[in-house]
C-alpha cells in the first residue's frame, strides 16, 4: 500500500522566496533602466544626420 507524504516547506520559507524574487526583479529593473539610460546619452551625442541614418529622429530618443 502507497502512502502518501504531506510535506510543506518551513513557515518562513515561502516570505523568503518573496522577498528574494522581489530583490531579483528590482535588480533587473535596474539594470534595464541603466542599460537604456546608456543608449539615450549615446543617441543624444549624434548628429541629426546620424540618427536619420540609422532610422531615428531627436524626439524617437526619448522613447528609448
């Protein structure tokens, strides 16, 4: 006969895992945000004419 077994992780186990997925996704929020922060002041240092070679216009930058 099969038993079979209840078995539940400790009381603070689950808030732990909560609170470390919420450091995790604010990390990466960071780090998306940095990375984008980047590529703004890189597109701001172009010329007009070097942006509309690549396909974008001054004001498509701050859609980044």
């Amino acid at each position: 006969m099969a038993t079979t077994a209840n078995i539940h992780a400790p009381l603070g186990a689950a808030t732990i895992l909560h609170v470390v997925d919420g450091i995790s996704h604010a990390f990466e929020t960071v780090a998306e945000w940095n990375t984008s922060r980047k590529t703004r002041k890189a597109l701001s240092k172009l010329s007009d004419a070097q942006l509309d070679d690549i396909g974008l216009a001054r004001e498509d930058i701050a859609k980044i």
